[in-house]
C-alpha cells in the first residue's frame, strides 16, 4: 500500500483529489487545508506539473490530466480494497461480552462499551448477533455486524494522602474515602504508595496496588471510572502522566 507508506504519494493524492473537488483551488488554499508551508506545496505542485499530472489553466487555476487521473483512481481504489478487507476482518472476529437480559442463540443484539466493559442486549436495531444463549449477567459470544461509538474518557478523582511523615493514613477521614468509593460502584480503586494501600485497606478495600498507574490510565481510556488513592510525594508523577494522556482528574483531600 504505497500511498500509505509513502509521505510523498499521500500529499499527492490529497493534492489530486482537492483539485478533483474544486479547480478554482489555489496553492494557498490547499497549503493551509493540508496544513502544509507554502514552499513545501509549490514542490509538490512543480513535480505534479512536470510529470504531467496536472496543467495548469489559468493562473491560480489548475486541472487534472487523464494521467492524474488515472493514478489517483488506482490509488483509490487500492485503498478501498485495503480498507474493506480491513473491515471484514474488524467485523468477523468476535467478541465476548455481558448480557443484560436474556439472550438467545441468533439473536440481534446491541453491544456497548460503558465503565470500561463490553455489554450486550436484546435489540431489533442491533449491531452484532448472538452466537451463544446467556441468562442476565452471563458472558455471550457475539459476531458484530457493524461497530459502535468508543466510548467517553472515564472519570479520575485522585485522593491524597499525606505522606508517613505527616500522619500517613491516620491524617485523612477514613469514612469519607469509604462514602466515595460505595458511591461509585462501578468505578475501579488504585492506590499508589504503601500510605494510600493502608489507606484503602482502612476503608474496607482491597485496591489495585502493583501496576496501578497503568491500570489507571487504560481504565480511564476505556471509559471506566478511577479512584486513584495517591500518596503525597507520588502525586507529581501522577498528574504529569494524565496530563500527557490527555485525562481530565479531580483531586479531593480528606
């Protein structure tokens, strides 16, 4: 798939197909939709014009040619060749998901991505089919006949805890991290630092520990949401690590 493992042939085909849509396009016009500098767009325009890809008609007017269009319907029609034998693959691996409600065996069902978990239910309007029978709760095999909308980031709220030294884990209000993570059921508990694993364990639960900044952001990106228990000293690290993912957080001190 050269135009897409080759910088130049994919400028030249967005080039091409620009000049497709609207001859009237100046060199200028094209620079700033491709996002491309003026000197970088007339190089591209010398070449296309000397190898008789395209003429020009008017100043500022450019065609074209039958041999432009010719490459640009090969190329065209090798990416689409490519990216259906891409979707058939997409959507003829199957996927497991939890069944709300009763399934059975063929039937349509819509599946959905929500706090980081595949779900699946009943739908005439679905978007996969029921290879197995499951009751409520179970896992089912589905064979997805199209996709569905990735889902939303999920919510991080970062609770800190002061460091051994200042107080650790008896310095924060234990019933107040434990109302926090009973009102959000369905969110994951991560700790980071030996204060924060006290401080959960405090609360009557057992968090993520080891690896729990990972765990955190590929929750998060799954649409899950996280409740990060951070020691003090760790929480630097912590808040440029969402910041570079592009995670939005929240933090709360008790």
């Amino acid at each position: 798939m050269r135009v897409l493992l080759n910088r130049k042939d994919t400028v030249r085909l967005l080039i091409l197909s620009e000049l497709m849509i609207r001859k009237e396009y100046n060199q200028r016009d094209i620079a700033k939709k491709l996002n491309l500098t003026p000197q970088a767009i007339s190089e591209h325009f010398k070449e296309l014009i000397s190898e008789g890809f395209i003429r020009v008609i008017h100043k500022g007017f450019y065609e074209v040619t039958e041999k432009g269009k010719d490459w640009l319907n090969k190329s065209l029609v090798d990416l689409h060749l490519f990216s259906e034998n891409l979707l058939k693959k997409i959507y003829s691996e199957q996927i497991v998901a939890i069944a709300e409600g009763k399934i059975r065996e063929g039937d349509s069902v819509h599946y959905w991505m929500q706090d980081g978990y595949l779900f699946a239910k009943k739908s005439d309007k679905g978007n996969g089919i029921a290879l197995i029978s499951a009751e409520d709760g179970e896992d089912v095999l589905i064979k997805p006949t199209s996709g569905y909308d990735p889902p939303e980031k999920g919510e991080i709220i970062i609770v800190k805890v002061p460091d051994v030294g200042e107080g650790g884990s008896r310095k924060i209000n234990i019933s107040l991290l434990a109302n926090l993570i009973k009102r959000k059921p369905r969110s994951i508990v991560t700790a980071i630092g030996v204060e924060s694993l006290v401080a959960c364990r405090k609360a009557g639960v057992e968090p993520i520990y080891f690896g729990s900044k990972n765990a955190c952001i590929e929750a998060s990106n799954h649409g899950c949401g996280v409740i990060v228990v951070c020691t003090e000293s760790y929480l630097d690290d912590l808040l440029r690590t969402l910041i570079d993912e592009n995670l939005k957080f929240e933090i709360k001190e008790f």
